[in-house]
C-alpha cells in the first residue's frame, strides 16, 4: 500500500499508525498517514478489486464536474489476499443546514451534466450487488430492464415469493405508463445517494463518496435521499430552488425506491420484503388508473 501512495504521489510514503473507521458494512475503512500526511483506506479480499476500481473511476466522473467535492482518487492496488483503494483523507461531519442547502445546489448542477442516453460506460456496483449499466435510449426500457429485474431474478434465489415476483415483473412490462407525459434527460447521477454518503468537512463544504454513477433520470438521486431520511431540510428545498421538479415526481418514487429496498432484500433480507410488496401493489395500482 504505502508503494502504491508513493508512485501516485511521486513522495515516499512509510504509515506511522493505521486507525480503523467505522461506517462500512462491506470493506474495511483505515485512516492511515505517516506523520504529515493523511490518507482513506478502504481493504477487503482481491475478489472486491473491481468494486474498487469502479468506485475510483465514479469518483472521478464526479470530481472532473468541478460542481460538488468528492474525496480525491489516490491509488489502487492487491496483495496476495488483499485489494485496497486509498482516497484522499477528510475530516467529515453531518450535513447541517447550511452544507445541505450547498449541496442540494450542487446536486442540481451535477445534474446539468447530461449524457446521450441512458447508462453507463460500464458496469458498477450498488452496494455489494453487480449493477449493470447497458446503454438505452429508453429511459423505461432501461430502468425495467437494468435495475428492477436483475433484482427480481436475485430475490428469486434469495427466498422472494414467485407470485410476488411476477407482480414486478407485471410492473415492468407496465412502467411505461408512469413516462407518458415525462421524458427524463439522462442526467449524470450518484447513485446511491442515501445520507450515509454525504457529509461536509470542517470547513463546511459538502462532500458525496460511495458513487454508483450512470447517466439517468435525476430524481432517482432525490428518491433514494428521501428513503432513508437523514439529508436537513434545505437540502430538498435548495435543489427545488436550483431546478424544480416534475409534478409527476411523488408518483414515480416509489418506482425509483423499489430498486434500492430490492437490493437491501437481496444483501440483508427478509426485513425488507413486505416494503418491497407493498411498493409494488402501489405501483401497479397507480397504473391501472
């Protein structure tokens, strides 16, 4: 690791101490540094090399925007048991009114850097899940067939009720009806933008890490802050301010959170089913309008 540092930065680098960081539920977290300078580590087994290099390159989209912070790539690099990604080390705190109406601003900017279709250049991971990212000029084509049934066809293997798994299927061959009237632009997003990935270092600036970019529909990126709560109120409010949204939004976020409860089925279990149905029985009840 240290000479993976040193041929990034071109400086020597020996850790003088390795202190392990709380917050993840997949990788291990260390903030490491040799007296002066300060890095992010993030380790686990070599079959999480990909996941690593995908989560470097995200960042990287992100930061060449130039709109919103995000911890600056460093290196990448294997052992013989182990893969890690070392990051720019930050100081962070919770979002406070402040930071979050600065970053309900800087998400609509981020926003603003629009793709040509909808996807991704490659494919990434949601959490610990392969997320595939097949460019589509359809933005219902896609998020049916690239999002929801890959996590349908997971849910299956992990227990998921096969009437309950026909029903999304039935959603997907019916999601059309949620886009007659809306026609997303295909926005550059997070993710997987939940408040556990966001922050603001001590100067006040808000930071986002973690990405699962692809070019989509930005209020996936506002659905998925609103599931779990934890984003201050102005966070909402400065983005509404910066690019208001669809009146059609409340009616498509369910649709836009059932990925992410999916997923949380597929990786932590059963807890998470009866949410999923009852989003599903909601959806196709909106359809059938």
């Amino acid at each position: 690791m240290a000479a993976a540092i040193a041929e990034s930065t071109g400086l020597p680098f020996a850790a003088s101490s390795a202190k392990p960081v709380s917050g993840g539920s997949i990788h291990q977290a260390w903030h490491i540094d040799d007296g002066v300078r300060h890095f992010f580590v993030k380790s686990g087994a070599t079959a999480v090399a990909q996941m690593f290099a995908a989560e470097a390159r995200d960042l990287q989209a992100l930061s060449a925007t130039a709109v919103v912070r995000t911890p600056t790539f460093v290196a990448l690099g294997q052992t013989s048991g182990d893969a890690f990604l070392v990051l720019e080390y930050l100081e962070l705190g919770p979002l406070d009114q402040r930071g979050g109406a600065l970053l309900g601003a800087a998400l609509a900017r981020l926003h603003r850097s629009t793709g040509s279709a909808y996807g991704w250049s490659e494919d990434n991971f949601i959490g610990a899940t392969p997320q595939h990212n097949a460019m589509h000029p359809s933005w219902p084509h896609f998020f049916g067939e690239c999002r929801l049934r890959p996590q349908l066809q997971l849910a299956l293997g992990k227990g998921m009720d096969r009437a309950l798994a026909a029903k999304g299927d039935a959603l997907i061959e019916r999601i059309g009806g949620l886009f007659i009237d809306y026609r997303p632009t295909p926005s550059l997003l997070h993710g997987d933008l939940w408040s556990g990935n966001a922050a603001q270092c001590s100067d006040g600036a808000p930071v986002i890490f973690d990405p699962a970019c692809y070019w989509g529909d930005r209020e996936t990126d506002l659905a998925m802050a609103e599931l779990f709560g934890g984003f201050p109120t102005s966070f909402f409010a400065a983005y509404r301010a910066a690019w208001p949204l669809d009146p059609g939004y409340e009616s498509r976020k369910p649709l836009y959170n059932l990925y992410h409860i999916l997923n949380h089925f597929n990786l932590f279990g059963n807890a998470y089913l009866g949410q999923a149905q009852r989003m599903i029985d909601r959806l196709l009840a909106e359809l059938k309008r």
